[in-house]
C-alpha cells in the first residue's frame, strides 16, 4: 500500500499524534541548528516561495490580460456614444455590463418613480417643485396615442412627421447632421452653431405653394389638408385620414387658426379701404370746384 493511502485511511487520532510529532521534530530542528544554518534555510524558503510564486503568476496572467482586454474592447464598441446612435430594436437591458434595474422606487413628496441609484432630489427637489396635473388627453388624439388599432399605430410610427406638418416655421442651423437610413425615427440630430427659425411673408407668391405659416391663412379646410399633405409628400390614403382628423381636431381646440384669419381679413379690408380713400381725394383733387377770389 503507497504512502498516500496510509495516510488517507489514518484515523483523527493518529492525524493529529502525528502532525503533532512533526511539530515537535522541527521545533528541535530549529533549536539546534546554527545561525548560518538558519540564514540558508530561510533564504532557501524565500527562493521557494517566490518561484512558486512567478509560477502561478504567469500561468494565471496571461488568460486574465486576454479576458480583460476582450472586456475592455467589448466595452468600447457596445457602449461608446450608444446614446447618440440609439437602436430601438436592441433590448440594452440584457447586456451584462448595464445593470438599471426596475423603477420601483418612489418618492415620498411627488410620488414619482425612479430607478435605485436616482438621487432623492432628483424629481422634484425633495418636494420644492410642485406641478399641476396634466389635463387629459382629449379625443380623437388619445386614441392615435394609444397604439391599439393600425391607425393609431402608423400614427406613432410616423409622428414626426405628422408633427412636422404644422409647424409655423423652419428650423435652420448653421450645419446640421441627420441619419440617412431612410427610417422615419430619426434617432441622432446634432446640430452646430447658430440655432434660428426661417419665416417667409404671410402670403405666398404667385408662383410657390402655399407652406409652414400660410397654410393657417387658407380659408378652407380641406385646401388645409391638401397643402400640408403636399408640403409634407403625404400621398398614402391612411396617412391623409390621419391628417383629416388632426385638422379638424386643432381647428376646434385651437384659436390661432381661425385667428390668424380673422386678423388678415380685417387688415386686408383696411388696406382696401385706405387706398379706395386715397384714391377718392386724389380724384377730388384733380376735379374738384376751384376756389375763386373777389378782384
């Protein structure tokens, strides 16, 4: 039988009889060997040590820089800028190196809630800003919000562009960088330099299209519609329905078209109305009675 099986079928007892004799055995050692035996003993331990040391060290080393730079690298093309080029399809929350959570954490004055690490200030500054409730969402518009039938959902789809269709003016920068796949969510607009609003006259010219901030002038509202979708290369039926209703629903729940209108009415009635004077006086002027004196 070897000598590591003896060992393996010691009983308790005699494992602690004989690491007990083998304390015993060194401690002698130790007391009767000199100082230079002891200075090479020692220095032979120190040479053990650190070789077994080296040892393991560069067997451990080498696979721990490779994990580390795959992790590194890994790290850097994941989630470098991600903000910036933003997917929608990609579920980031599963990658191992995004911990989030879950927003179940609520505050105790406005009773919003926040992620874990969100500090306690962070909604309402611990109870300084104080909002109003927000009105709910009138009807049709709630209903394109929800997303529950086609249309609602072709209209979150295409929100920007639907938005894009009323707008009163256009928006220039002195240079403006867009993503160009052809996708109607534009995830990355940046934008450098000076930031400003184009309006053009009230009126469009004889030989433009009517656009932007003259479209709330047009009397009518189908000639409304058909100038927004024109403007905006609306051609799909289901988009131009969804158009239909967004027209009819700001021009009851909005003033300023109906506004803007009535003020242009009334200015252009004046301008008729200075000029039909001037020319009155003009014609006074040329034939009028002359006015004689006594010689």
């Amino acid at each position: 039988m070897s000598l590591q099986k003896l060992r393996l079928n010691r009983s308790a007892e005699d494992q602690l009889t004989d690491n007990e004799n083998l304390r015993n055995q060194a401690a002698i050692t130790r007391t009767n060997e000199s100082q230079e035996q002891r200075n090479e003993r020692r220095r032979a331990n120190a040479l053990r040590q650190r070789l077994t040391h080296q040892r393991v060290t560069d067997t451990f080393r080498t696979p721990k820089q490779q994990r580390l730079q795959v992790y590194r690298a890994f790290t850097r093309v994941s989630l470098l800028r991600l903000a910036f080029e933003y997917e929608p399809d990609i579920d980031h929350s599963s990658h191992s190196q995004i911990v989030i959570g879950v927003m179940n954490k609520q505050c105790q004055h406005c009773h919003a809630l926040k992620y874990l690490s969100e500090s306690a200030g962070f909604c309402c500054t611990s109870g300084k800003v104080v909002l109003p409730p927000l009105n709910l969402t009138p009807d049709p518009l709630k209903a394109l919000l929800a997303g529950a039938k086609s249309q609602s959902k072709l209209f979150l789809r295409k929100i920007h562009k639907f938005n894009s269709c009323f707008q009163m003016t256009s928006f220039g920068a002195t240079k403006i960088v867009q993503n160009a796949d052809g996708r109607n969510f534009q995830s990355t607009f940046k934008i450098q330099g000076q930031v400003y609003h184009q309006i053009g006259s009230l009126m469009p010219m004889s030989d433009s299209d009517s656009k932007c901030l003259q479209i709330y002038f047009m009397d009518n509202e189908e000639q409304q519609i058909n100038a927004r979708c024109q403007y905006n290369h609306i051609e799909q039926m289901e988009e131009r329905e969804i158009m239909s209703i967004l027209e009819s629903f700001f021009t009851k729940s909005q003033p300023v078209g109906p506004f803007f209108r009535y003020r242009f009415k009334q200015t252009t009635k004046r301008q008729l109305y200075d000029r039909h004077q001037t020319r009155k006086s003009t014609i006074w002027a040329a034939h009028g009675p002359i006015e004689c004196t006594d010689h």
